[in-house]
C-alpha cells in the first residue's frame, strides 16, 4: 500500500515549526516524533523546501509535476 505524501503547504508549516521550537531549545528528535516524520525526512524537507514561500513551493511543486509528466 503506497503512503499519501504531505501537501506542499504541511511541509512548510511544519518547517516552520519546527524552526521555532528549535529556537526555543527543543531537540530535533522531540520534534520529528511530534510532527510523525523521520529526521532524514525533515532533513530533506529542510533542504528543498527550506528557504521557499508557501507560492513558491507551490510552483515548484508545479513544475516537478509537469517535468515528471514530459518525461
């Protein structure tokens, strides 16, 4: 059975989130095991859509979509 991924606009809540509770002292392992992901997948989260805004994301998003479907 395939797993549902997050939307676009989850990542980057949770990002954000995460970012706070970081600056706030909390460790990374408290956080991944209260959002429900894995550190790697925060980490790779972090590291696409870490900079982004929420349209920016979305477009990104837009365009892998499109890339994958030419191919």
């Amino acid at each position: 059975m395939a797993r549902k991924g997050k939307l676009t606009n989850e990542i980057t809540d949770a990002l954000r989130e995460a970012e706070v509770r970081i600056a706030q002292g909390e460790t990374v392992d408290k956080i991944c095991r209260s959002l429900g992901v894995s550190e790697q997948t925060r980490y790779n989260w972090r590291r696409e859509y870490g900079g982004l805004k929420m349209d920016q994301a979305k477009r990104l998003k837009e365009l892998d979509c499109e890339n994958e479907r030419l191919k």
